[in-house]
C-alpha cells in the first residue's frame, strides 16, 4: 500500500472507528475524506482505508460502496465537476437539452474533462431535485431551475 491518509483525515477516521462500533458506518465518511484529499476515490486509497478500517471490512466492500454511489469519483475530474441528472423526470423538464448545451458551451461530451482540467461534465441518475429541473450539481452546489442563459452565466462567473 501506498497511499497515506494526511494527519487530519488520519485523525478524523480514528474518532470514526470510536464512535461507530459497526466498522461499517465508517465506509461513506472514510470514503468521502479520501476523496477530500485526492479529489477522487481510486484502488490505492481505497486499499488504504480498508486497511485502517481493519477487519471484517474488505477492500472488495469498500470497492462496492465506491462503485454504486455517484459521489464519489472514480477518477480525476476537473476544478469544477458539473453532475447533471439523467432520469426521465429531469429528461422531461429539459435537461438532455441542457446537456446538449453544456457539451456545446465547454466543447467536450458528457463524461469528458475540458483540455484545462477546469471542467467536468458528467451524467448522474438522480440528484433529489426533480422538481427544480432543468438543474445541475457543480461540485457540492445546486443549481436549478436553469436555462441557457442562466447556465451561460454561472460557467462565467465560475471562470
């Protein structure tokens, strides 16, 4: 193993492992500091907290938890990671219209990351926010009820 939590996430898992007695619980949270760190979730990482979790957690458990949930990157992704939703609610207020846009406005496809590693466009299944669409997630921040116009306006201001 390589890969070497920093001093704070290193500290933060081990107040984990004491407040959670199922070494489970652990899993999301230890997760979501090695993507902190890294800006993505890879196996290097991943072997690394199933080693501090310890036993009985596997790297295999912690690799299917990775995999089913879209927060975490499996992979680099730029400065700003725009998620937009691919389910049939969004897709009916407009957001495979704004996909299309984006892919337009940033001049990559969806799953790809702009020459400058500024951008990221990625489609998600559900973001929670049906009701808001056409939305999308940047980062941690929800943007919705969007047009082009407004979309236009917050890849500028994000520059």
């Amino acid at each position: 193993m390589s890969y070497r939590f920093s001093p704070e996430s290193e500290s933060r898992l081990n107040k984990l492992l004491e407040m959670f007695p199922d070494k489970r619980s652990v899993i999301l949270p230890g997760l979501y500091l090695l993507q902190k760190e890294l800006g993505y979730v890879d196996r290097e990482g991943m072997e690394a907290l199933a080693e501090k979790i310890g036993s009985p957690i596997s790297l295999a458990q912690i690799y299917g938890v990775a995999t089913f949930y879209t927060l975490y990157n499996k992979k680099p992704v730029g400065k700003f990671h725009i998620q937009i939703c691919g389910t049939s609610s969004c897709y009916m207020r407009g957001n495979d219209k704004l996909e299309k846009h984006l892919c337009s406005k940033l001049g990559i496809e969806t799953g790809g990351t702009t020459p400058d590693k500024k951008f990221t466009l990625e489609e998600v299944e559900c973001l929670g926010a049906c009701g808001y669409a056409p939305m999308v997630q940047i980062n941690e921040t929800y943007y919705e009820n969007l047009t082009f116009e407004k979309m236009d306006q917050i890849l500028k201001d994000l520059n």
